[in-house]
C-alpha cells in the first residue's frame, strides 16, 4: 500500500479475523467498515497481530485515524471526535 496522506479519507476493513478462529486483533470493533481521516503517519512497526502468535511479523504503517463520534455512535455529540490507532493493513481509501 502507498503511504496514505493526512487528509485521506478511509474506511476500516469490515472484517472479523477473531470469528474464524484464535487471533489477536488491535482493531476495535466500532470501528469496522466505518470512515475516517488520516491524521498522520506515526511509522512502521513490526505487525502485532504476528508478534501475538510468535510468527515473522513485517513492519507496518500505523497511522491515526479521525473518526467523527455521531458516525460511530447513536449518542455521539456532533464536533466531538475520536483518535484511533490504526494499522496499514485494516485501512482501504474512501
């Protein structure tokens, strides 16, 4: 994947890894197959979803994420926004 911009509007993959079998995901779950902004790129770091099970890990983008509260939540109060951790791999353009 090309190093994505601040400013670039994204979807989180809508996947769910932890129902086919033991896995460890740092994706939150209300955060799947929503949209968000890149903030900016924080570096590259070896995959934890691979450190967890002691497999070769490739290092990978973890970018933040900006996620409106009103698009994630029922109650969530306009102009009021979340800061996700996000890794490369979870993350598709918008």
């Amino acid at each position: 994947m090309t190093e994505l911009a601040p400013g670039t509007r994204v979807r989180v993959r809508d996947d769910w890894p932890e129902a086919r079998g033991p896995c460890h995901i740092r994706t939150p779950h209300y955060v799947r197959g929503r949209q968000g902004v890149v903030v900016r790129r924080l570096g590259a770091f070896p995959n934890p979803e691979d450190l967890a099970f002691a497999r070769p890990a490739p290092r990978r983008a973890l970018y933040h994420v900006r996620f409106d509260e009103t698009a994630l939540w029922p109650d969530g109060r306009a102009g009021d926004d979340l800061l996700v951790e996000l890794f490369e791999h979870w993350l598709v353009p918008a």
